[in-house]
C-alpha cells in the first residue's frame, strides 16, 4: 500500500511539472510580442536633437589670408561672420575675388572646396613646369577643350601651369589662336598669374614677365620689329 501511494505521488509532481512548463511556454511569445510593439513604437517616436552649432573643418583662415576657390581662382578674406538660420548658428568667410569683381560666401563647415595659395617652392616648380614642351594631342578640339576646362576649374596649381603652358603659342599675335584657344590660354593665364602674384609679393607686369620667359614668349612690338 506505501509504495502504491509513493507512485501516486511521484506521478502527480510530474504532471505539475510538465503543466508548468507547458505554461511557460505559453508565457514566453506574449513576452517577445511585448517587446516587438514597444520597439516599434519607439520606431515611430525618435528623439528630435537640436543642432545649436555648426560642426567645423580642420582649416582656419584669418582676415586678409588669400584662398583658391577652384572656379573663381584667388580671392582674399575680407570678413569672418556670424549668422542665425533656423535656429543654428552658421559662421561663414566673405571671399572676394579682385579679377572678376565678385564676392562669395562660404560657410566654414562647406569649406572643403576652398584650398590656401601656393608655397613658394609651388611656384618655382610650376615656372619648371612653363619651361617644358608642350603636349600635343591629336584629339578632336571640342574634347581637349572640356579636359582644359576641368584642369582649370579643378583649382589644382599645376594643372593650371599645364594647360598655360599646352596652349601658349609663344607670342601675342591674336592669328597664331583659334578664338576658343585664345580665351581658355587667358583664362588659365590670368588665374595663374594673380596666385603669382599673391604668392611673390611683386606687382603684375613683374609676375608677367616671369611667366613669359618660362614661356619664351615675344611681343606684338617685337614681332613687328
């Protein structure tokens, strides 16, 4: 009889048991369910941070510091200001460019385009540059032309040497250039020329005659003698 009622027992605890789990089993899904539609609630309601400064580039530039804009060429700083646009504080450069009389604004933290001016030691390798032949391609005009025009947009200094240097024709004579030849050589000239001159220190008919005999260039004046 003892032993009969010891069975007895031990099968009820393992029913128990097995009811338990069962039970827990049942328990576990509403959990991650749970779970599920609270992080997706969340999902649907994300803080909302406001921006109170504006994140800034390694690059400082003071007032009067002179900069390349690569589509515009040398420009100087002429003011660092401060300005209040929904809610964020953005701090921005005045760039002015003397050659094409024209003032640009340039938040600091979108400074990426702009570059400082050559070294000195730039300079003379881009003079190295002037001295060498020039590169004749035997592409169709329309093509060297648009890789020209990159070359002097790219705001790269001795890109710029290059293409001055394969498109000068070593005088002045208007004859000598195609009229689309003649406006990229002055374009990639004069850009050239005012970082020259922004570089060195020296006046304008000074840088010229330094490009022009890297160049071996010669004169109206001197062709018709």
């Amino acid at each position: 009889m003892l032993k009969s009622k010891k069975i007895k027992k031990q099968k009820k605890k393992v029913k128990k048991v097995k009811k338990n789990k069962l039970i827990n089993k049942i328990k576990s899904p509403s959990k991650t369910i749970q779970k599920k539609t609270t992080n997706a609630g969340s999902d649907e309601k994300p803080e909302i941070k406001k921006i109170k400064k504006q994140a800034t580039e390694k690059r400082i530039y003071n007032l009067k510091d002179f900069v390349v804009y690569p589509k515009h060429g040398v420009g100087q700083v002429i003011a660092i200001e401060k300005a209040n646009i929904g809610e964020i504080n953005i701090q921005f450069y005045k760039i002015l460019v003397e050659k094409e009389k024209l003032t640009l604004t340039v938040p600091i933290n979108q400074q990426s385009k702009l570059r400082p001016i050559a070294s000195s030691n730039q300079i003379n390798k881009c003079v190295s540059i002037l001295k060498t032949k020039p590169k004749i391609k035997r592409t169709m005009w329309s093509r060297r032309a648009q890789e020209y025009d990159q070359k002097i947009n790219s705001g790269k200094i001795y890109e710029l040497a290059e293409v001055v240097k394969d498109l000068n024709k070593n005088t002045d004579i208007i004859a000598d250039q195609s009229y689309s030849e003649r406006q990229l050589f002055e374009k990639a000239y004069e850009r050239l020329k005012s970082e020259f001159e922004a570089v060195l220190k020296i006046s304008s008919e000074e840088v010229k005659k330094k490009m022009d005999k890297a160049l071996g260039r010669t004169s109206d004046i001197e062709n018709t003698e």
